[in-house]
C-alpha cells in the first residue's frame, strides 16, 4: 500500500498539512490493479479508484507500451456494462487519454453511438466528446447529422459539448466543421452563457482566414445580440482584432470603438476589464480616448476583490509606458495600493508610481520604497530597480537619491539576478549622467568588498578600469582594486591585475604606485596573476613592444578583441606548430549565428567546402580562402574580405538544389554556386550558371569556372567572377540560369549513356547589396570604442522612416541594411517603448572600422523618426554608411 506524502501547504500557516493518495505508486501494481475491470461482479468504487491512478500515472508522463495500452483499452471497455454514472465518466476520460488505435477505436464506437443518442443528457455530452477525440475523419462523416443536432439541443450541456468538440475536429477535418455555421449562428443567439461563448469561438475560427467575413460578424454582434459575459469578452478581443487590421475607428463614424466604450458600461466586471485593456492597447490611442478606460480602471484601484485591483494596476502600469501622464490623476490611488496584502499589486503599484511620478515626487516615493524592498521576492525587486533606472534617466537631477537608495539596497541580501540588476543599474548611470559618476563608483568600490559573486566582481573592476582614471581623484580607488588582488579568488585577482594596470597606463602620477603593486602580483599563486602582473610591468617599464606609439600601448591595454572569441578558438586549436608563427590577422572577425545552412528539410547533402563544418566562423571562411586560392582564375584578387551564408536559389524538393555564397574581395565578386543533382537516373555534366548583370550594371563578368561533371547526390561548384570599380560600393541583381548537358544513366549499371542532351534550369534572382561589404565585428565596450574614435570623423543626419507596425521591425529593418553587429543588447526593443537607441559596430570593406548610434522615436500614428551617428577611421566611410541608409 502506497505511504501518503506529507506536505506542508503553507509556512505561514498553523502547521497545516495535506496528504498525497498517488506517492510512491508503480506503473506494474497499478496494471495488476485493472484486473479488477474483469470481475463478473463490478466494484464501480474501485474502479473508479483505479482508473484515477491509471490516469494520474499518464498525467505524470508514464508511458504504456503497445501491448500495455491495448491491455487497458479493452478491459476498460468491459466497463461499459455497469450502470453506475460515476464509473462512466471515469470510463469516458480513460478512453480519450489512452488515444486509441484505428483498429481499437470500432471496438468502442459502438457503446459511444449508444451513449450519444442516450436519453441521459451527461453521457450524451461526454461520449461525443470522446468520441470526436478518437475517430478519423472517415467515421466523422457517419455522425456528422448527429452532431448538427447536438449543436442545437436544448440542453446546453450537450450542445457545449458539441461545440467544443466542433473546436478540436476544425484542426484536423476542417471542411466538415464549416458546413456546421447554420447551426452555429443559431447556437450564437442562445441564452446558455457557456453555449454562447463556445459557439462565438467556432464561429470565429471557421471564418478567422476571411477578413471581411470576421468583421461583418463583428458589426452584427456588436448590435446588443450577446449577453455571455464569456462570449462579450471573445467578442471584445475579436473587435480590438478588426479595429487593428483596419483602423477603422479612427476618424468619423466609428462603431467599433463606440462599442468597446459601450462595454465599459456593462454590469460585469470582465467585460469592463476586458474593454479597457483593449482600449488601452489600441495603436494610436490618443489621452481623450483612454480617459473612459482610466477612470474605470481608477474605480478597480480600491475595489476589496484582489484579482480585480490586480488586474486594473497591471493595465495602468503598461498605459504609463505610453502614456505616462493619462495616468497621473490614479496615483493618488496608486499609493495607498503600496502597503497591499499582494506583493504582486503592490509591486506594480510601485513601478507605475516610478513611470507616472514628477520631479517633485521622487523623493516621497523613494522613503516610501524603502520598507518596501525588505518585503518582496527578488524577481519584484528586479522590476523596481529597472524602473528606478527609468527614473533617473528621466530626471537626471535627482541622481543623488535614486543612486543612495540603489546603493542601500545593493548592500541588502539578495541573489545574482537581482544584484546584477542593481549594479546594471548603477553602471548606465554612471556613463548617461556625468554628475552621477563619482558617487556611482564609489558605491561600486563599496560593494565589491563584500561581493560574493565572481562575475559581478570582474565586471565592476572592467568598469573601474575604464572609467577611474578619468575622475578627478583616481588615486582613492586603488585601495579597493588591490584589496581584491589579496582578498579573492584567482579570477578577481587576474582582473584587479588588469584594473590596476589601466590606472597605471593613464595616470601617470600612480605609475610608481602601480609599479610596486604589480610587482607584488608576481609572488601570487596562480599562473594567469602572475603572467597578467609580468605582462602589464614590461609594457609600462617598456621593455616589451606592442606598437610603436604610447597609443598602441593603450589600445592594446585598453581596446577590445576585434576578433569573436569562438573564430579565435577555432583557429588556435586548427593551428598546426611551425616555424611560421601564429597570425591573428587570419583570423575572421565576422559574427555569424549560421555560419552556414543546410537543406534540412530533403536531409541532402550541402555543396561547397564549408558544408562540412557545422560549428566555427573561421574555419568556414579559411576553407573558403584557401579554395578559392587555388583557382589560377581568381589567384590574384588579393585577400577574401567576406564570404556570406549561402542563399538558396531552389526551392525545397526540386530537381536540382542550388545555393550560392558570395565571396567579397576588395575589387571583385566571386560567385560559388553550390549545386546536387538529386536524380538518381541522371548525371549532369560541363554545367554552368548563366548569370545575367543587366540589373547591375557597375559589374563586369571577367571569369568563370564550370563544373565538369555532376553525378547524383554528390555536391559540387561552379564559379562566376564580377569586377566592380574601384571605390565603388557596386550593388545589383542578377539573373541566373543553370546549364548543363544531362546524361540517363542505367540504374543497374551505373554507366551514363555516351549521348547527352542540352538542358537548362531557372533559378531564383540574387542580389548584392550594401550589407555585403561590412563585416559583424562587436565591441566588447561600445562606449570606450566610440570616444576613442576621431569626433571629426563623426557624421550625424535624421532620416524619416515612415510608419512601421512597431519600433522594433524600424530597428531591425535598419540593423538588415547596414549589416552590422549589435552590442550590449541593444538590437531588443523594450515592448510598448516610444524610443530607443541602438549601438551597431562592424568593419567595411577596406578593413574600415565603423561605430554607429541609432536613437528611434515613434510618434502615435506609428510615425518612426530616426538620428544616425557614425565614426569610422576614415570620414568617406562614415558618409557613406549615411548614404547606404539613405537609399535603402
């Protein structure tokens, strides 16, 4: 017999506890168990009890063998014969979890075709459902009248049923399903709440891929024919659904707006939260629109239900993203909602008193906040933190407190989540507000002594590293760096290393300092301290060499890897010893998530050296280059500078599958088309692309090389070479045609027949653009790259970009056509954000580096309006990355 589980069901409870029936219970005892359902004289008590274990063990996510589940089935269905009521509802569950076979189901149609015309309404409910869980489309048709019926019965038991099960067979026999809307509209009009729900969300999935018919079902419903709060709540999603597909609430006659405002009025507070979440979610909503919805919602703020105070905060808390001050007459309300019993109600009221609040208020909301924090878990406090960063960001002048109150609780117990949150928080700070940056460090140099977190450790050090030495006093942190070279781990101690070393490369009166630190560092046990502190003296005693300037010095200290640290992996381990020494410079600096794709969906195999390598950048890209060296053809075009992913040119499952990479070099264009054949009876041979420049016309075809022979399911190359004028980002598209001579082969034989017959195969447009001259190289500091970068290079325009379903496809559509990498993350695009600002960084053809600011702004009717700045190493680039964006 099965031990109970002993569970407490609540701390903060009198020691209330539960038990569990199911612990320890084994799929074999429970299988002996069903022997029972073979008594001549039937325990509906026990089988009830066993088919709960039986159903609970497949809830749990055991799995019956074949001959285990068919052993089930069928004396589960012995149990038919009893006529207790409980037993057969226990019956019908069992039967639509086991899924029966095709073979199994005929076995129980039978009792289920019974049960479906019983005068006993609930086995008339449960069997059809059941029964349309299990059969085929075939036997659908068998009962398809009795479902029709069932559909308008009057007991709305059966006709929930019949609608829900409407739901589930509209995935698999939809064209049945849609022959059933006479009896689902008159199933619309009926005064069952739950017959009226189902039936609405049928009605709607049978005419979802129709647009005009969604929105004349709307306009007929909308006229006062539903009384369901359930079904009012479909209906009110389905108009939010319209009115953005149309935006026909905008401007002059506009039902559907007047009807979400109607629902405000109704008597049940679903349909009033309901209409008011999808006000407030409306695109272009204007503050005199939203007004009716606040208020509603304002009214929920001090209702004694917690769900519904829950539901009216959360909503306010994302209007106030957009539409900060609609909100402001609520926080009043707001306030007293900061002490709730919730934690949930209470955090949101926090965050969207942080949205909403004035200069003024800053500082009551932050000692209201401060008891605040001790009584949440960490994911709320995540939230509060992110939106105190929000705030300073907004009233930079209050820097002082909101950064006190960030240091306060960054001293508080806590996690890595929320901690890493707090010192984020700090850092962006420190480098969006300059006033912030001396408290700001100080408060990072105060944690770290007590930091128990190795990462958060490492990353204030990099910080301090970069932004110490550029305050007035740089010499009070070195105290708290060497602290960490004696007190932690051998991590910490290697960065504190590095810290100290960048104090000591740019100021040069702690240089003798930082001289006898370092030496001290050399005694330390670990090989990465040691041979940081040997490194680090040698560079600034200079007596070892990185450049030739004080700049190289720096750069090297300071400058981030140029290169991803996967393609140098890569390449050090492919590295083989020799007298030539390693060369970082071979070493591909592009980012690349796919280095390159297969065709997954025919399993064949890809074309091209590079198909073979599934993992590494840079072994893709010296595969390719010692390739493409090694054709007389293109032997002296010089360095490859890019190679992109290739680029299907065949749909799936057709003949012949082709895909093209495009090789950039500095004055060329080189065109591998990957080709298979993927006809066995066929070899393909002298086969050539045929590729047509008159779109492209900067482009001149000055090479190529066929491939001699392509037998089947054996991928080969074919090569096409363009020169492009000198200093000229030459763009186009091409046409292309494969050519081939194709031979039948004999499929017992193998042997190709001597005669071959001329053929060719259409292929898809190719396009070169802009993107295909930069390179994806991050940065690891985005702001150290760009102020180490000439200002005079710097070039700044604003660009319209006309209306876009949202910031974030305006952000990404730019990100596609400068080609470029995104750094710290700012390629995501908060929801419901107004602005943002996204930081690019990558390599033009040239070896040019490029840096890139990106500020986004979407005005309501989803205007976007864009500010461009560029660095670079050379001015011409930095214009031409604005005319890139220009013309794109």
């Amino acid at each position: 017999m099965a031990q109970p589980l002993v569970v407490k069901k609540d701390d903060d409870l009198d020691e209330e506890e539960y038990y569990s029936p199911f612990l320890g219970i084994e799929k074999g005892a429970v299988l002996q168990e069903a022997r029972v359902f073979h008594d001549p004289q039937l325990d509906a008590r026990r089988c009830c009890q066993v088919i709960t274990k039986l159903l609970y063990l497949l809830n749990q996510g055991d799995t019956f063998t074949k001959v285990e589940a068919t052993e089930v089935f069928f004396a589960t269905t012995k149990l038919f014969q009893s006529k207790d009521a409980g037993l057969r509802r226990m019956v019908y569950l069992m039967i639509k979890e086991l899924s029966p076979s095709a073979d199994e189901v005929i076995i129980v149609t039978s009792s289920l075709m019974k049960d479906m015309n019983s005068k006993t309404d609930m086995y008339r409910a449960n069997a059809i459902r059941v029964l349309c869980r299990i059969i085929d489309s075939t036997l659908l048709t068998q009962i398809e009248r009795y479902l029709k019926q069932a559909i308008v019965d009057k007991n709305p038991v059966v006709a929930s049923a019949a609608l829900v099960s409407g739901i589930y067979l509209l995935q698999t026999s939809p064209e049945v399903v849609k022959r059933w809307s006479n009896e689902v509209q008159e199933a619309v009009q009926s005064r069952a709440a739950l017959v009226q729900f189902h039936a609405l969300a049928l009605l709607h999935q049978i005419r979802q891929n129709d647009r005009l018919a969604v929105s004349k079902l709307v306009t007929s419903l909308t006229r006062g024919s539903v009384r369901s709060p359930l079904a009012q709540c479909l209906l009110i999603r389905y108009t939010s659904q319209v009115i953005r597909e149309s935006g026909v609430y905008q401007g002059g006659d506009r039902p559907f707006f007047d009807f979400l405002e109607s629902c405000l009025r109704n008597k049940a507070e679903m349909v009033i939260l309901e209409a008011a979440r999808a006000i407030t979610e409306l695109n272009g909503v204007t503050s005199r629109e939203l007004t009716p919805a606040i208020t509603v919602l304002q009214l929920f703020l001090s209702s004694s239900k917690p769900v519904l105070r829950f539901a009216a905060v959360r909503t306010l808390n994302k209007v106030a993203s957009t539409h900060p001050l609609a909100v402001t007459n609520c926080n009043i309300d707001m306030e007293s909602l900061i002490s709730d019993q919730n934690r949930s109600v209470a955090t949101l009221a926090i965050t969207t008193l942080l949205k909403t609040g004035n200069e003024s208020s800053v500082d009551r909301l932050m000692k209201q906040m401060t008891n605040f924090m001790s009584d949440i878990a960490d994911e709320f406090k995540i939230v509060v933190v992110e939106a105190i960063r929000s705030l300073c960001l907004k009233f930079p002048l209050k820097y002082r407190s909101l950064m006190n109150f960030l240091s306060n609780i960054l001293r508080e117990e806590g996690g890595f989540e929320y901690k890493k949150a707090i010192v984020d928080s700090i850092i962006i700070l420190i480098r969006d507000i300059p006033d912030a940056k001396e408290s700001g460090l100080f408060h990072l140099c105060e944690f770290i002594e007590d930091c128990e977190f190795t990462y958060l450790s490492t990353q204030i050090l990099h910080f301090l590293g970069n932004e110490g030495p550029k305050t007035s006093d740089p010499s009070k942190y070195i105290r708290y760096i060497y602290n960490r070279v004696i007190l932690e781990n051998a991590t910490v101690r290697a960065s504190a290393v590095s810290t100290l070393a960048k104090f000591g490369a740019l100021v040069d009166s702690l240089k003798p300092r930082i001289f006898v630190l370092l030496r001290r560092c050399l005694f330390d046990g670990d090989d990465e301290v040691r041979d940081r502190a040997t490194l680090y003296l040698k560079l600034l005693g200079g007596e070892a060499t990185v450049g030739e300037t004080e700049k190289d010095v720096n750069e090297f200290l300071f400058g981030s890897l140029d290169v991803p640290l996967v393609n140098l992996e890569t390449s050090l381990r492919n590295y083989e010893p020799s007298d030539v020494p390693f060369d970082i410079s071979s070493v591909s600096k592009e980012t690349k998530s796919q280095p390159l794709a297969e065709k997954k969906s025919t399993g064949k195999k890809s074309a091209g050296p590079a198909s073979a390598v599934s993992g590494s950048v840079s072994t893709v890209d010296a595969s390719y280059e010692k390739l493409l060296s090694s054709i007389p053809e293109f032997a002296d075009f010089g360095k490859l500078f890019k190679s992109s992913a290739p680029v299907e040119l065949t749909e799936a499952e057709t003949e012949y599958s082709v895909n093209v990479v495009k090789h950039i070099f500095d004055r060329h264009v080189v065109l591998q088309y990957n080709c298979t054949n993927t006809i066995p009876e066929q070899l393909l041979e002298q086969v050539i692309v045929l590729v047509d420049a008159s779109e492209a016309d900067e482009f001149l075809e000055v090479a190529s090389k066929p491939l001699e022979s392509l037998p089947y399911d054996s991928p080969g190359q074919t090569f096409v070479a363009f020169e492009n004028p000198e200093g000229v980002i030459a763009t186009g598209k091409f046409s292309n045609i494969l050519k081939f001579f194709v031979k039948e082969v004999d499929p017992s034989t193998g042997e190709a027949e001597d005669d071959g017959v001329e053929d060719e195969y259409q292929l898809e447009d190719l396009e070169i653009v802009s993107a295909d001259y930069m390179l994806k190289v991050g940065v690891s500091n985005f702001r150290n790259a760009w102020e180490n970068m000439d200002p005079e290079t710097e070039r700044v325009d604003e660009y319209g970009l006309g209306v876009r379903e949202s910031l974030a496809e305006a952000v990404s559509a730019v990100i596609s056509i400068l080609g470029m990498q995104p750094c710290e993350g700012t390629d995501v695009v908060p929801s419901n954000s107004r602005s943002h600002t996204c930081l690019l960084s990558g390599v033009f053809i040239g070896n040019v580096k490029v840096l890139v600011r990106l500020s986004f702004g979407i005005s309501a009717p989803k205007e976007v309006a864009m500010k461009l700045a560029v660095r670079s190493d050379d001015p011409e680039i930095s214009d031409r990355i604005h005319e890139i964006v220009a013309n794109g």
